[in-house]
C-alpha cells in the first residue's frame, strides 16, 4: 500500500473526497458508541456474580484470628485478605495494608499524607517552595490529576518500550530535591501496554535521590491481566528489589482487584516497607475505624488463593482477546503501510496506544466524536491534557460489545485516514 505521503496531490483530493462521503454515511447511522474509558464489560462483571452467594445469613462472618467482620476494627485489613493481595502483587503478608474498593483513593490518600504532614516524619511538601513528579508519558490521566490537584509541577519522561527513559529519571532524580516522586504503571502500561524490563526496574531499585522522601509510586493495576496463555510479559519485584539495593523506604507499591473481580466493590492495598506502612498507619488510626471486612472476606472466601483469581483472569482473557484482535486487525488492514499512525499491540492489560500525524489527535477525536463515538480526550494521556505533539490516542477496546467495537473502530480508521489526508494536503 503506497503512503499517503507519497500520493500526488489530485490523488489525495479523490482520496478525500470518497473517505468525507464514507463519514457522511458514518454520522447518518446516528451511532452512540462509548470507548473513552477503560471499563470491564457487563460480560466480564458476570463472571464475579458468585461472589455474591459466598456469604449468606447462615455464614460464619468471623475472620481466622476469630475478629467478626461485621464489627469495627482491625484497621489494616484482615489476615486471609492480607495474604490473598499479598501473593497478587507478589510481597509478604506483613509488607501490606488493606484499604477500601480504590487503589487510586489509596495513591490520593499517600500524596496527601505527604503533602499535608510529611513522608516518614520529613517536612510536609505543603510547606516546600516547589514539589515536583516525573510523570512517564503517555500515561494514566488519573495519576497525573491527583498531582495537579495538589498543585505538585509534573515533569514529561518519555516512555520506550523498556519503560520510562531512565537515564532522564536518574538525572533528574539524582539531582533535584524538589523531585519527590514518579507515577508508574510497571506492567501493561497505560495506555501503550509496556512492561518494565529487568533492567529499568533494577536501575528504579539503585536510584540515589536528592530527596530523602523521594517514593516510588509502582501501580501495578495489571499484574495479572494477561490476554495470552503463552505470551506473558513477567517482571522483576521492585520492593525485594529495593531492599538489595539497600532501599526498602523508596517505593509505595498499589494494587487492587477492580478489573478481576467488580471495579466498584474491589479490595485495594498498598505494600511498602515495613517503617513506611506505620508511617501510613499512624494517618489511618484517624482517619478510619477499618475498611470494609465483609468485602474482604468475600473475596478471599470466592477466590482462596492465586490460583483462584489466576482461573477468573483467563476468563477475563477470553473476553478481551477477540476485542483487542479485532481493533488491531483493522488497524493492519486499514492504515498498514499508509504511513498515518502507529499502535502497540500489548500482551495485556486494557488498551491499545495510538499515535497520529503530529498535529492529528485532538481533529481525529472530534470527528469520530461528531459520528457518534466517544474515545478518551486527546491529550488526556499527558500532564495537563497537554500532548506536546497532539498525536497520543488511548483506545479502549473492553467495553463496548465487540459489534459495536467494530463499528466504532471502521469509524475511527477513517477518520484518522480523513485528517491525515488533510494535513498531507497542506503540504502539497
């Protein structure tokens, strides 16, 4: 297939002529269609309704120290669900804290720790002249709206496919006393799907910050979201990996089952050293009386151990595999060779990672958006919803049935083809 750049220019004028005719076509179809966030599908939810039956009112509530769940107390969660989390991110039972359904309340609650009292005792960044983060980009527009929340400057790392470009972390790291943290989606990255090699996560363990409460912020939200049986990415464990490195204070480490079992009713955690989690609980003993015990009993009673929720992710995998296939296939067919794009085709998690003609993403988006589907903002995957080169488009293939995946994703290939044709144009 010849490149759009490389077409004459009454070439390119046909070409837009039929592609503006094929979207006329596209927005008289009245299409409502929702890829803009990173949702499980009521097909995947599904497959957790078991969990419902697991307690009944005949149900022993009491956990296996005998504490009843149905009462206050035991602030940090209870054993059982201690040591369920605790083989899902791949750490001992006492390096971690349970918390409510949200590991993103989680990160919020610890950014605001330390920006309110402090890190460990350290002074409270509300009280510094500048706090800084490194924000990897692309990246999740979550992280980066707690930080500007709280006024916090995020500085761009471009992102490879080994990780974030960490010969700029460890210069900026090592050299500046305001960098007080990075955001990190270690595994299956979002938005383009990235693991970690060994060595980014062995050079994150030896960094030699400036700043004594420098964290590591690891969001491992994807550990064991895998779309394929034999091609599964692995990576190394940042906090064993610390403490031989002769830092075990250096990383916050998140987890939750919101896309194994359901989002919005999930168990959350944080795991860290052992003096950064009575640091973090000092905060809790005022700030709660404990986290939902019920919901985490429920879950370790429906799951039992890692094999279980390891059994319920390849049904995940089931779902999600032909819905990745089918937007990646069309994505070959249909824009392979002409030179407008280019896309991730991760092993797992939840999207795919688009990148435009510089100067395409925002037009693209409104187009598909005018046609009747929705995707995730230009821009979002960037601090500031700034793309510094409009380009980045997050697709987010899990939520709409796959009929309708197709559909949004026909439109959406042509109206990448549509605005790059005219930014070609301006050339000619």
């Amino acid at each position: 297939m010849t490149a759009y750049k490389d077409r004459s220019k009454e070439e390119l004028l046909q070409i837009r002529e039929e592609l503006q005719a094929a979207y006329e076509a596209f927005k008289k179809r009245g299409l409502k269609l929702d890829m803009s966030r990173g949702k499980p599908s009521a097909e995947q939810l599904d497959l957790s309704m078991g969990m419902m039956c697991v307690l009944d009112n005949f149900t022993d509530l009491k956990c296996e120290d005998g504490i009843d769940c149905r009462n206050y107390g035991v602030v940090d969660g209870i054993p059982e669900a201690k040591r369920l989390l605790g083989e899902l991110i791949e750490v001992p039972a006492d390096h971690i804290i349970i918390y409510g359904n949200s590991s993103l309340n989680v990160m919020f609650d610890v950014v605001s720790h330390a920006y309110t009292h402090g890190v460990m005792g350290m002074t409270p960044w509300c009280k510094l002249d500048k706090v800084k983060f490194l924000c990897p980009v692309p990246g999740y527009d979550r992280h980066f709206a707690i930080t500007e929340y709280f006024g916090i400057e995020m500085i761009n790392v471009p992102m490879t496919p080994e990780g974030p470009d960490m010969d700029l972390v460890e210069e900026l790291v090592s050299s500046d006393e305001a960098v007080k943290g990075i955001w990190c989606v270690p595994k299956y990255s979002n938005p383009q799907g990235y693991t970690y090699s060994d060595e980014t996560v062995r050079r994150f363990a030896n960094l030699k910050p400036a700043a004594k409460d420098f964290r590591i912020f690891w969001d491992n939200a994807y550990n064991v979201h895998h779309l394929y049986e034999e091609k599964q990415d692995v990576i190394l464990e940042l906090l064993h990996e610390c403490e031989k490195a002769g830092n075990p204070d250096m990383v916050y480490k998140f987890s939750s089952t919101s896309k194994i079992s359901f989002p919005g009713s999930g168990v959350a955690a944080i795991s860290a050293s052992k003096a950064n989690l009575e640091d973090l609980r000092r905060q809790l003993k005022i700030q709660t009386i404990g986290h939902d015990k019920v919901n985490q009993l429920r879950h370790v009673r429906y799951f039992k151990s890692i094999a279980g929720i390891e059994k319920q992710m390849k049904k995940h995998a089931d779902i999600m595999r032909p819905k990745f296939e089918a937007v990646l296939d069309m994505l070959e067919k249909e824009l392979g060779g002409l030179e407008i794009g280019t896309w991730t085709k991760p092993h797992g998690g939840y999207f795919i990672s688009f990148d435009a003609l510089e100067g395409c993403a925002k037009a693209i988006v409104a187009k598909a958006k005018e046609a009747g589907v929705v995707m995730t903002g230009a821009g979002a995957t960037y601090p500031y919803g700034k793309d510094p080169h409009d380009s980045n488009i997050r697709i987010a293939p899990s939520y709409p049935p796959i009929e309708e995946l197709v559909q949004a994703t026909e439109l959406f290939v042509l109206c990448v083809k549509l605005v790059s044709v005219e930014k070609i144009l301006q050339t000619k």
